[in-house]
C-alpha cells in the first residue's frame, strides 16, 4: 500500500485536463519513470555487500558510507521482499563495523528505519514464496539489540512498533501508482498516444510494487520468534531506563498476539517484568507497561505457568512495594493500575505456595480491606483515604474476594483474627434502611453487603472463636428476621451476587443462611447451643416454609438452595438431640412432608430439587429418626406411604437414603404394619419392591445368579464380581475388609434388615421368581459370614500354614457355607417344580373350561337346529309333541288320585313345543275342609307372577 500514498491530483482538475492530454506531459513521465527505473538498476546491494567485507584506507570507508546512503535513499518508500535478505546481510555487516567505526551508527539506524516501512510485492505470490527468508530477517532485527549503542536499540524498537502503526511512504517506489489507477479509465487514449514507446498503461501497471497486507510483518514476527529475543534483550537494557521503556513498548505491541505471549513465557518474561515494576522511573511508564504486558500473559498465555513465574519472593515483595507505592495515588491511572495489580495478587494468593503472607503483602491487604469498617489507626495503610470512586469500589469488592483466598489458608488465620476481620465483616450484616448512603450508592452499598456475607461463610470456619464473640449468630438470625419482614426494601440484583434479588431480599437471605450453614457444618457445639438457645429452629422452619410457600408461586433455583440450606441446618442442630427433634416436631414435619411428594419429573429438570429432595431426606434422618413422638406423628401422617412412593421411582441416588430411614423406623412397631399394608402401581407390595431392588443390586454388582435367578456358585453365593477379582490382600484387624465395606456400600444389608422385621413367610403378592430370591435374601447373614471366613482363611493360608486343627475347623466352616448355598439351591429348585406344576394344573383347568365351553356351544347349535327344524317341518313339530306327550307322562305319578280332579296338560289351540312362557296360570285341588273349598272361585294369579310383572313393567 505503500504506493497508495503517492500525490494525488485533484478530482475534477484531472478529469477536465483527461481528454486533452498532451504528447508533451506524456513524454515528461515518460522521461521521469525512466529516471526511476534507471536509479533502481543502478543500485547494486551485491556490491554493496562486497564494498563492506573490504577494509583498508579512509576512502573505503567514505565509499562504504556513500554506498549505505545510496542504498538508503534508493529503498526510501520500502525494503522489496526480494531484497530483505541482502538488506540484512547489509544490516550485520554495518553493526560489525559501527564497533570499530561510529560513523557506521546513522547508516544503520536508517537501514534499521527501512524495516520499519511496509514491505514491498511486486506479484501476490512474493508473500509466501519469501516468508521464510523474511522472517529470519526479522529475528535477526532482534538479535541486533546486542550492539552496543542506545541510538540502535531504540530504533530498533520504534521499527517493531510500526509494524502495528503502519503508515504508507510519501512516494512509491516505481512511480505515481496512484495516479496511474486514477487514468486506468482513458486507457485507450494514453496507449494510443504512447504506442511509439512500446510502453502502455498496463505494462506500467505490471512493473509497479505494492505493498505488503498490514499484518504480514506480524504474522512473520511471530514465525520468528521475536517476542522471545527481545525478552532476552531486556537484561541488556536493565540500566538503562530509556531503552527499557521502548523495550517495553515493543512487548506490550507483541502481547497483543497469544502466539508471542507464549514465546515470551519461555522466555520467563513474567518474572523478567516484575522485577522491573519497582525500578526508577519518574513518568510512572515502567510500572504502566510492565503491568499490562503481565495481564496479557495472563489472558493469552498459560496462567499457570505465568504465576508459577511470578510465585518467588522477589516478586512478590516487588509486587508489594509497587502497590504500597500507588495506595495514596489520586489519580485515576494509579487507581486503575492499583487494582490491576490487586488482580495480579489474587491470582497469585490463590496457589497456597506463593509467600504472600512472608513477605508481608497479605497483611497490607487484609489492613487495607478492613480498615473502613474498623476505623482503627494502622500505619500500613498511612494516607490511605477512600475517595468512594468507582475505582476504589472495584478495589473494595477485590479486597473482599482476596480475603475470601486467604481464608483457605490455614497459616493466614492468626493474620485474619489479629487484623479485625470478623468484625469488619459483620458490619455488613444489618438491615439497609436507606435507599441509599453517604457514601457508597444503595446498589454498590447492596453489592458490598452480599459479597462480604458471602465471604463471612469462608472465613467464619477459620474464626470461630471470634465468630461467637462477635455474637454473629444473634447478628444473622436478626437479619434473616428483616429478610423475611415486610419492611420495603427493592434490590437491584445487578451483581453476581445479587441474582434473582431485583425487587427483594432472597439474595440477602441466600447468603445469611449459607454463612450459618458453614459454621454449622463444623458440628461445634457451643456454636449449635448458642443458636439453638436463641430460638434458631423455630425461627428456621418459619423460613423453611415462607420460601416453600414462594417456590409453589415461581420456580426459583435461590428459593430451592435457600430450602436445601435449612433443611441441613436443622438435621446438623437436632441429629443428637432428642428435645431439640420434639421441638422440630411440633411445626416441622407438617412442613416436611410436601418434600416427599414432588412431582418425580422435577428430579431431572436440573433446578435442583434432586439436592432439595436428599436435603429433606436427610432432616427426616436426623429430626425425626430416634425420637418416639416424631415417629409416630410422621407415621401417622402417612409418611411410610411417601418413602415408599419415593422408593418405587428406583432412583440411584435416593435408594440407599430411603431404606436406611425405612430400617431405623422399623424398630417402631407401627412401619411394618403400613409396610404390609402399602400398595403402589399394579397392586405392587412393599415385599416385591424390595425384592426387585435387591435384584438390580446384585445385577449392577454383577452377583452371579442362572437364568432362573438361582444360586450360580454355592462357595461364594453372594460375592460381588469386584470382591472376585481382588486377590489376598492381608490387613490389619483394625481396618474392614472388602467384604464388612461391600455391607455400608451396598443396599442388600438393609433389605435384609426391612425383610427382619416384615417377615419371611406369607408375604402378599410375591412370584415364584420372587420366591428364589427370598430364599437369598433369608441367608444373607450365613452367607456373609461364610464370606468373612473365607477371607480369614485365605489371608492365615497366605502368610502361614495353619495347624492341623486349626485347618479342619477352616474347612468345616467352609463346608457349613457350602452346604447352606446347596440348601438354598435345594429349596429355590422345590419352589419352581412347584410353580410349574402349579402351571400345569392351572393349564389343565384351562382347558377343561374351554372343553366345556366348546361342549355347550355344539348343544347350543343342536338346539337351535331342532328349533328351525320343528318350526319349518310340519312332521317334525308332530314328532316333537309326541315326543313331549311320551316325556310328561312318564313324568307322571302312576298312583291314581282317587276321586280328584283331572287335569289337562294340553294348552287350547297351541301349536308351539317350547317351554312355558313367564306367566302360568294354576288350579288348585281344594281340600273339602281347606280354605279354598269355594269350587267356584276364580283362578288367580299367584304372587309370584304378581310380583315378576310388576317388575317387568318397572322395566
């Protein structure tokens, strides 16, 4: 581009003078590109390059001189990329002879000047074809930071500089190239008027150089490894503040690249710079420069390996005495740096091995973070004053978080406790009446407030002793009070803390109850009584159920941490104390109990009810679990159902928590009733459901059982294919072997426990299948046993050879283990040759009834035959009456009535065989002294057939 920058004629003036261009003005260019092109052949840089190996009288030297500024001034518009390996054997040969000779020095600082232009292409393909030569050129620009003149260095590093800040030359190198595009569009006109030379427009346009892409020198110095040299060169200029200065300015351009960043981190620049910082510098540019090439390092290569660099004493102190130095500054740039080299400090207080605490920074820091709130006189900090400017409220949150670091650092307890943390902390802790503070805006006074009870949950494990005397419990549960209070109060939520807290106090009372819920976890008692003294369970299950009421309102994943948080603090304050569970009790388990009926989708849809759920798992463990009147209100309130609801989901995680609740409330004799009596999907039984989960333990931990679900192997019935592959590993008597471990891993120790109590006969709903693996469960304790005595064995036999006694007792018990899997084989086999005989027999009367049903069709069908029969032939209607006469009177008594009555089976004017219809008319015999002897008395119907009308017409 460097011929873009040519003079350009003004548009309108051209455009008039286009059409009538004179044979004059084109002979003169004609005659000045011809000049030019004379000039560039008559520089020959191999001559050159001889002219300069020679040495000899004063007048070589005043030609070698002349040649260099020739060459100068040849290459004034910039270096062809043909050219530049000549330029830099040049380059060398001038810097050998500026030892001996200084009038060497101009010259060379000019040629150095040439690379600072663009380079120059005659075709596309010059980039690529010269790229390797270039940027050895390139590197070797570095390597020159080795002779020993500032005048070089410095120019050395301006020319660096312009790669990033590239400017065009005044003049290109073959003439106008501008001013060429420009009359590209009167192409015809000015070939035309210079077809007598030979030399048109386009011919011109193919001589010309261009200039390079912007970033080629970049990319090249990259290739190079430039970055690296010049961080070596640094210890060249360590002296020298001037050099120092372009030297840094030279990196802080390399930086801008990942690729040099990690040249320079090679080249140990993290510690090289820091040592810097504290140099002499009254323009405040070394601390500048050095600061910002580090962030860079930090952000483009490995932080890792950066603070590994900077983790030494000496920069640490250097890092100190820097920013003890910018404390007191006014400015805005020395706020700015301060807090730039504040994040440098965190970062590196964050690897345990820094010495930040020997050499004395983090107590500057910790002094500076908690003398606001303290108002105690410290001459750390002498002239320190907050000026409360968005710069010092960055520090302030920076401060925060640094505290936070050290808190994990055990050896930084004495400086935590002696420096006024805890209180300064706690100042925070109070209800924000005012929209907003003298000092701090409302929505940064909301941030600092969050962030420092934030932090308060790291550091008040380290400081317990100053937790309590401080009274931090009374200050959190007064504040928690306010969360919950309907005083109005909008927060911003505009902060990382403040998430979800735009327009309430949730963020406040998220952070509170995690400060209470790390100094719980510590399970230290005087802290557990002084809350528990103060009314904290009350006052919790009150919270509990205002956020529970909250969450049914808008799904919230604040209000479901906040419930998790309680929910843990109560299970730590009541695990081991039976009045503290009578207490939870009262209020407790009514809120308790919608936990355990959640929607089982919501488990999975990452919100964290899956944590929310094990939370209240675990309360019911700790508060209800132990205590006999908690028990059985939690009974009585259907809560065996629930567990059993939440026990049929077969979740992984929930399993285990479930049946160890359901084995410590089986001593209550109330659990094994309602386990009896608890039915879930498909009329399934609690005895089922545990044999099902017991299967899929042992499937998952690959127990292996035949196809039927028998014993496989009856010396090791029930061993794990991880407890097989284990070879004998003799331990000591005080540590558990893999099998006593599989029985706290596994879940088949508490479904023996729950089958203990339910019982191993007439249980409902259970299978053949089911039967097998009762028969397992029922000898799970022989089985372990055998188990145990047979790792005894194998380690007595791995480290000596037992007596003879002692060996045949091992046997006889090997053998008793044996023969119980034989009998369990036994057993499991009698109850499936029962189940399928059971099968056969149900099969069999299966068939039977289809036999029957099969024999009742084909009557069926006869019958209906007969029936069309009799009603289309007339011959068959006799046949059938006849038939029927033969029948009735067969039917007949053949003991004559003397003197009675005759009556007639013969219906008048009936045509039909069938049977009677519903209603039938009778006549009765009277009885001479009966109650009927009215002969003459109408026939009535009976009431029977009263009653079976009346019905048929209700009908």
């Amino acid at each position: 581009m460097a011929g873009l920058a040519a003079t350009e004629p003004p548009g309108p003036r051209a455009a008039s003078r286009s059409p009538a261009l004179g044979a004059a003005r084109s002979g003169g260019e004609r005659r000045t590109d011809g000049a030019q092109e004379t000039q560039l052949r008559s520089v020959d840089l191999n001559h050159v390059i001889a002219l300069l190996k020679d040495s000899g009288s004063k007048d070589l030297e005043k030609e070698q001189l002349k040649s260099l500024k020739k060459v100068v001034k040849h290459f004034e518009n910039g270096l062809p990329l043909k050219d530049v390996v000549q330029i830099t054997e040049i380059l060398n040969l001038c810097a050998k002879k500026m030892c001996e000779q200084e009038a060497f020095t101009e010259p060379l600082c000019e040629l150095i000047k040439l690379f600072g232009l663009p380079f120059q292409k005659k075709k596309s393909s010059d980039e690529v074809n010269y790229s390797v030569e270039v940027s050895q050129s390139i590197a070797q620009l570095g390597y020159l930071m080795g002779v020993p003149s500032s005048q070089v260095k410095i120019q050395i590093c301006k020319s660096i500089v312009s790669f990033y800040n590239m400017e065009l030359p005044g003049k290109l190198l073959s003439g106008g190239l501008k001013k060429l595009l420009l009359l590209q569009p009167f192409q015809n006109s000015i070939n035309r008027r210079a077809s007598k030379s030979g030399f048109t427009l386009r011919t011109r346009l193919k001589c010309c150089y261009q200039p390079t892409n912007p970033n080629y020198k970049t990319q090249l110095a990259e290739v190079g490894g430039l970055a690296e040299i010049l961080v070596l060169s640094l210890a060249l200029v360590e002296n020298q503040l001037t050099e120092k200065l372009w030297v840094l300015k030279a990196l802080q351009h390399l930086s801008t690249s990942a690729i040099s960043c990690g040249q320079m981190v090679r080249a140990q620049a993290a510690t090289r710079l820091c040592l810097c910082l504290n140099g002499a510098d009254p323009s405040g540019q070394l601390v500048l420069r050095s600061s910002d090439i580090l962030w860079n390092l930090l952000e483009k290569a490995s932080k890792e390996e950066v603070v590994n660099q900077l983790r030494s004493l000496e920069c640490v102190r250097a890092l100190k005495e820097v920013f003890v130095d910018l404390i007191c500054g006014f400015r805005h740039c020395d706020q700015q740096l301060r807090n730039d080299l504040l994040v440098i400090a965190t970062l590196l207080a964050e690897k345990p091995e820094v010495p930040m605490i020997e050499s004395g920074f983090a107590e500057i820091l910790i002094v500076l973070a908690t003398c606001t709130e303290v108002k105690l006189p410290n001459p750390l900090v002498k002239g320190f004053k907050l000026t409360y400017s968005y710069e010092d409220f960055e520090m302030k949150k920076l401060l925060f978080n640094l505290i936070g670091i050290l808190s994990k650092d055990p050896s930084a307890g004495q400086l935590l406790r002696e420096n006024h943390v805890m209180p300064a902390l706690l100042y925070y802790v109070k209800q924000n009446r005012k929209p907003g503070f003298p000092d701090w805006s409302a929505a940064q006074y909301e941030e600092l407030q969050l962030h420092a009870i934030a932090v308060l949950a790291s550091v008040a494990p380290v400081l317990v002793d100053k937790y309590l005397s401080c009274q931090a419990n009374t200050l959190l549960l007064v504040f928690l009070e306010w969360c919950t209070g309907q005083d109005p109060f909008f927060g911003q939520g505009n902060s990382f803390h403040g998430r979800g807290g735009r327009g309430n106090k949730l963020p406040q009372m998220r952070y509170s109850l995690r400060a209470l819920r790390s100094v719980v976890a510590l399970y230290d008692d005087a802290v557990n009584i002084n809350l528990c003294d103060q009314g904290a369970i009350s006052q919790l299950l009150d919270i509990l159920k205002y956020a529970a009421e909250k969450c049914k309102e808008k799904e919230d994943t604040i209000l479901l941490e906040i419930q998790a948080d309680i929910l843990f603090i109560l299970s730590v304050l009541c695990e081991s104390d039976v009045h503290r569970k009578e207490l939870f009790s009262c209020e407790g388990i009514g809120i308790l109990i919608p936990f355990f009926k959640m929607d089982p989708r919501k488990l999975c849809s990452g919100l964290g009810y899956s944590c929310l759920l094990l939370s209240a798992l675990d309360c019911l463990w700790s508060c209800v679990v132990g205590c006999y009147i908690a028990e059985d209100s939690f009974i009585e309130k259907r809560g065996i159902f629930l567990l059993l609801d939440l026990l049929a989901l077969k979740e992984k995680n929930l399993c285990n928590i479930i049946l160890g609740i359901l084995v410590e409330l089986s001593d209550n004799h109330e659990t094994a009733l309602y386990m009896n009596i608890w039915r879930g999907k498909r009329d399934q039984t609690a005895a089922n459901l545990l044999i099902q989960l017991w299967r899929q333990e042992e499937m998952d931990l690959g127990v292996k059982r035949d196809k039927y679900g028998k014993i496989a192997d009856t010396k090791r019935p029930i061993a794990t294919s991880f407890q097989k592959q284990q070879k004998v590993i003799p331990v000591p008597a005080t540590c558990p072997s893999f099998a006593i471990m599989e029985i706290s891993e596994s879940i088949r120790a508490k479904i023996y426990s729950l089958f203990c109590k339910l019982g191993f006969e007439n249980l409902p709903g259970l299978s053949a299948k089911d039967l097998v693996t009762l028969a397992i469960i029922q000898r799970y304790i022989d089985f372990k046993i055998g188990e145990v005595w047979s790792e005894i064995s194998a380690e007595i036999k791995e480290e000596f050879r037992p007596v003879t006694s002692d060996e045949k007792a091992l046997k006889l018990i090997s053998k008793v283990s044996e023969d119980t899997g034989s009998m369990v084989v036994a057993l499991q086999t009698e109850v499936l040759a029962r189940e399928h005989h059971q099968e056969i027999q149900e099969e069999k009367k299966s068939y039977k009834k289809i036999q029957a049903t099969s024999i009742q069709r084909e009557l069926t069908n006869k019958s209906w035959e007969n029936f069309l029969a009799r009603t289309s032939n007339y011959e068959a209607l006799k046949k059938a009456k006849r038939l029927q006469h033969t029948l009735i009177e067969a039917s007949k008594c053949e003991a004559n009535i003397q003197n009675g009555p005759y009556h007639s089976t013969d219906i008048p004017k009936l045509h039909v065989t069938v049977g009677p219809g519903r209603f039938v008319t009778m006549r009765s015999t009277p009885h001479q002294q009966g109650p009927l002897a009215d002969t003459d008395h109408a026939p009535r119907k009976s009431s029977v057939c009263k009653g079976a009308l009346k019905n048929d017409q209700k009908r």
